[in-house]
C-alpha cells in the first residue's frame, strides 16, 4: 500500500507535466481518502489550480470537463453518480438487441454478419 505523501508525489508530478488526464483519473480514485483533515490544505490547492485551468478558454474542452467532473466529484463527497438507465424503452431496446444478436452469427468467408434465422 502506497503512503498519503507518495500519492500526493505523484499527483504533484502529473500536474507538473501537464498530465491532466492521467491527473484526474488518479484523484478522482483515491481523492476520497486523500481528503483528509490532515492533507485537506493541500487538496484544496490542487483544486483551486484545477478551478483556475476550468476557467482558461485556452486549454482543451476535455481537459476542462475532465478536471470539472473532478471538482464536482469533490462537492458530491466523492460519491460517483451511477450511469444505469433502467426506464421501459432502454429495457425494450435492451430486449431488442439481445434478439437480434442471438439471431446473427460472424460469418468469416464472407466478412460480415449472417442472419441465421434466415438460413
């Protein structure tokens, strides 16, 4: 197990190098115990230089959503929303494609798909 300093070393150099993705992908995994009392100065630096980057125009739009995903993440209580769409029509579609996948199989001499129903 990796200590509370070794992971704030390395987050501090993945900011450094400009490694933003790699960046929020590490924090929003271990941010929640990161966010401690004991290291909480520290965390709400990172996010005030990430707050400031999410206002730069100038850096790419995927590196600002990513990082803002991070800071909503944060005001959340590090608690990931769920991304399940239980509704009737995801479950028919859901229904749909699961027929239609058992009724086609890979044909490889002709390098496409074959409906076996029709066979």
């Amino acid at each position: 197990m990796l200590t509370e300093n070794i992971m704030h070393d390395c987050l501090v150099q993945l900011f450094r190098s400009k490694n933003l993705e790699c960046f929020c992908m590490l924090l929003s995994t271990i941010g929640k115990e990161l966010d401690s009392d004991r290291s909480r100065p520290r965390m709400n630096q990172y996010f005030e230089l990430m707050a400031k980057i999410v206002n730069d125009k100038k850096k790419p739009a995927k590196v600002r959503f990513m990082l803002q995903d991070v800071i909503d993440l944060r005001k959340k209580n590090w608690i990931k929303r769920r991304i399940a769409n239980n509704s009737p029509s995801q479950q028919r579609y859901n229904n749909t494609s699961k027929l239609l996948h058992h009724n086609y199989h890979y044909d490889n001499n002709r390098s496409q798909y074959v409906n076996t129903v029709l066979m």
